[in-house]
C-alpha cells in the first residue's frame, strides 16, 4: 500500500499481517478521493474500522484539517501508529482505541462534528454497517436494542452536509437512508462497492 497523492505522495504504508483486517485497496481508494477532492482540504475527517489509517492518512496527505482514527484491534492499532511515527506526523490527528458504537456513543460529549466521514467495517458484519450509519444519521433510527443501553438519546455527529462513505460488498445492499443521511450515490468496482451518503439539513453545523 502507498499514499496516493498529496504531501506523502508515494509513501509506503505498512498493512496488519493476516485476514482479520481488510485494507482498502490503493484503486479503491483513490476511487473515494477522486470524488471527495474538493471537499478534503481543511475538512474534519473521521476513519471508522481504521485499521492500518491508509483511508484517514490519505486524508491528512491531501489536506485535512483534522482526523480521528477508531479501531479496536491491536495488531492494527499498532500498525497505525507505526504508519503514523514513519510518516512523522505529530499532530492534526487523533487515535481512538475503541470499538466504533461506544466511540460514536461517547463522542458527542466532546461536541465534535465530522466533515467527512468513511467506514469500512468487516465485509460480514452487516449489524456494524447498520449501527454506525443509524447512529450517525441520527437517533430517529436506532434500533430498539441499542436505544434501552443508551444512557442518553445520540446527538448529531455531521457538519450540515457532511458526506459519509460506507465500503462493503458489492452483493450487500444498504439502505438507501439512516435518519438524516440519504445516499447520493453508489459506484461498485469488482467485489467492493462504495456507497456515499449526504447529510441534511438536520445535521446542522454547531
């Protein structure tokens, strides 16, 4: 893997060892940012299900102003932060060691909002793609079991029309809205698809 474009053009990147975690590829990649580009530079970025950051560390390379990486596994947890020491970045980002629900649960205390956003959980887990997105889209669609363990209603996590780029399988269908995100758009290459969700008016800017 290797940094696309931007201040780290070319840079290597190291990818955890194994199956568990899945990189998204270098095509697949430039894929999202050719149709984010005008939107990267100065944008709060936030990489769900990060592991190795390739998808978050794109995003500094082009210009972000900000990105929060959320991922729980250690083996990729050190990857990340190895990425990160080679690529000497010292700040502009933040490592969130925590599974992707409690991170989304929690966050809302820090009164953070999130420009851009790309989650790419692992291909099987199709409750992770419905979580994140309905937690993101707002509270209208948690599901029921997940509202009675919130000790209060999720608050709105998006910059009024923040894009949120979901990676899954390509035969794996999502809806087409979660609360106050409605998708834009859909583009599939070879088994990946990458659908792209836009936030309303009811995610406003604070």
């Amino acid at each position: 893997m290797r940094i696309i474009a931007g201040a780290f053009r070319s840079r290597p990147l190291q990818a955890p060892a194994g199956l568990a975690t899945r990189p998204t590829s270098d095509r697949l990649r430039e894929t999202v940012f050719n149709v984010l580009a005008p939107r990267v530079e100065g944008a709060r970025f936030l990489d769900l299900y990060a592991g190795s950051g390739a998808v978050g560390l794109e995003a500094l390379s082009r210009g972000a102003e900000h990105v929060v990486f959320v991922e729980r596994a250690p083996a990729a947890l050190k990857v990340l932060r190895e990425n990160l020491d080679k690529l000497g970045l010292k700040s502009g980002f933040g490592v969130k060691a925590s599974a992707v629900r409690e991170y989304l649960r929690r966050a809302a205390s820090g009164a953070r909002v999130f420009d851009l956003v790309f989650l790419d959980p692992p291909y099987d887990a199709e409750e992770e793609y419905e979580s994140a997105l309905s937690i993101l889209g707002g509270p209208g669609l948690l599901p029921r079991s997940q509202n009675r363990d919130l000790e209060r209603p999720p608050v709105q996590l998006l910059a009024e029309g923040a894009v949120v780029i979901a990676e899954h399988r390509r035969k794996v269908r999502l809806e087409d809205a979660y609360g106050a995100l409605r998708r834009a758009r859909l583009l599939e290459q070879g088994d990946a698809a990458l659908s792209f969700y836009t936030a309303g008016d009811s995610a406003s800017r604070r």
